[in-house]
C-alpha cells in the first residue's frame, strides 16, 4: 500500500516537472532579445569608428612627433651666396640689388632672378653683405630689407681706388618672410669675376 502511494507520488511529480519544462517563460521575448542584440552590435560599430579615428589622430601625432624629432637630430640645410657680376647705378630710384652669379644656394631659398632670399622656415639667420665701388669721386650704398622693414643702410665714398665695405645681421624670420637688398637713389656699385660685391646668409637654428 505505501509503495502504492510512493509511486503514485513520483509520478505526478515526473508529470509536473516535464509540463513545466514544456511550458515557456513567459518572461522571455525572442524578438526583444534580437532587437537588444542589435542595438548592442550598432552601439559597437560606433564605438570601433570612435577609436578608429582617435587612433588615425594618434598616428599622425605620432609622425608630427616623428618629424620633429628628426629635425632635431638632423636640423635643415639652408645657405646661400651670390655675387653681383657686374657694375651697377646710378639711377634716380633705389633698385632692387639682383646677384645673378649663384655660389651657394643649399635649400634653394635665394632667387637669382629677383635677388630675394626667401625663409623657407621659422628661425633666425644670419644675413650679410659685401659692397665695392671703384668710380672716381661717387657715393656706394646698400640697403637691407625684411619684407618692407629697411633692417640696415651703410655707405660710403669712392675715391676712384677699390673701396670696400660690408654689413651683416641676425635677423628673426618667419616662413615666408623675405630680405633682400637695395641700391640707394644715386649710388652706384662695382664688381666683376672676382665677386667683389656678394648677397649671403644662412640659417643659424630653427624656431
């Protein structure tokens, strides 16, 4: 008789369990779950575009950094000299000098066509020049420029030998600044084959 009941209670306790296991949670929604899923891999894609782009940022950061570095260790060439070649002035305007016999023009910031020297990058550089004349009884001049800033002005007079004189100064630059030189109302100036009268500078260090 109690294995009677023992085993009638088993089976109604089997019978429960199994209808349980067939019946589904009413809690759980297979199409909320999908659309959470999906909300999930979008949030993700976003996130993935995010730090791709902050990592395209680092990189060139990281090359601007790369770069600088390298101009550190290897600081950029920049010289030039020219020589006039040949006797100029006098005229009734001040001229614009042209030194059209190019020495040296490490970088290629000086233009023989136009005379000017132009900074091809922030920094200071040390600008010079040398002036001759040899007319009898005449005044030689020169006049330095940044831009439309005269920097300098020397002169002198001619006696009819050789006269010399020269100039020179440390001049803050900026990319894209530009110095030259100038022949003075009247003056006149003299050089030949041996480079009496020049046009130099160069690039002291980087700012």
């Amino acid at each position: 008789m109690k294995a009677g009941v023992v085993l009638a209670l088993v089976f109604l306790l089997c019978n429960s369990s199994l209808q349980d296991a067939e019946t589904p949670d009413p809690k759980f929604d297979v199409n909320q779950e999908i659309i959470q899923l999906h909300d999930r891999v979008t949030r993700l894609k976003e996130d993935l575009k995010v730090m791709e782009k902050n990592n395209a940022a680092l990189r060139m950061r990281l090359a601007a950094a790369n770069l600088e570095l390298k101009n550190l260790k290897e600081p950029p060439k920049i010289a030039f000299s020219a020589a006039l070649t040949h006797p100029v002035g006098h005229y009734n305007v001040d001229i614009t000098l042209v030194y059209t016999k190019v020495i040296t023009n490490v970088g290629r910031a000086y233009n023989p066509v136009t005379g000017i020297f132009t900074a091809p990058l922030n920094g200071s550089y040390y600008i010079r020049f040398t002036s001759c004349d040899n007319t009898d009884s005449h005044g030689m001049a020169v006049d330095l420029y940044k831009n439309n800033e005269k920097m300098n002005g020397l002169s002198k007079y001619s006696n009819g030998f050789m006269t010399y004189f020269s100039g020179g100064l440390v001049i803050q630059l900026e990319a894209g600044d530009v110095v030259y030189t100038k022949l003075p109302a009247n003056s006149k100036l003299y050089d030949d084959a041996n480079n009496r009268t020049t046009f130099s500078g160069f690039l002291i260090f980087p700012m």
